[in-house]
C-alpha cells in the first residue's frame, strides 16, 4: 500500500501518528519527507516550459480555429447521438 499526505506543518499532531499506526498497523513502514512544491510555481519555474504552457493558454483563448465551444447537445449531435 502507497499512501501520500499532504498537510501542514501543524497537522503533525498526535492525531495524524495516530491516524497512521491504526492505517498501517502491524506493517513495517517507511516515511519520507519532502517539502510540497506549488505545481504552478515548478511548471513555471524553467523559463522554455514557462514560455510554452503562456503560449498555449494564450493560443486557447483566442478563438482560432482550433478550438470549438459546445454544449451538451452539440457534443451529442456531433457524434451521432
């Protein structure tokens, strides 16, 4: 079994141990600890990935052909049902 948590420095409290001896009870465990990093902040952070996912959310609101707004009705009708 895999389990991740992500929380807060303050939610390390006898009730989170506790939580995990009764999840993992009579189980050898191992536990890592990483600080969480903003997903926005990572994908930003090198400046060509940056670069790239600006221009694709640029290139999605412009309304270039690419990109159809539908509903519900118009999805269905466009597949035949």
């Amino acid at each position: 079994m895999v389990a991740t948590y992500i929380l807060d420095e303050n939610e390390l409290n006898e009730s989170f141990y506790n939580q995990l001896k009764q999840q993992f009870k009579n189980k050898k465990i191992a536990i890592t600890i990483t600080e969480a990093v903003d997903e926005t902040d990572y994908l930003l952070a090198n400046p060509a990935n940056a670069k790239h996912l600006l221009e694709a959310i640029n290139n999605s609101k412009k309304e270039n052909g690419l990109l159809k707004k539908m509903n519900i009705s118009d999805l269905k009708s466009q597949i035949g049902e």
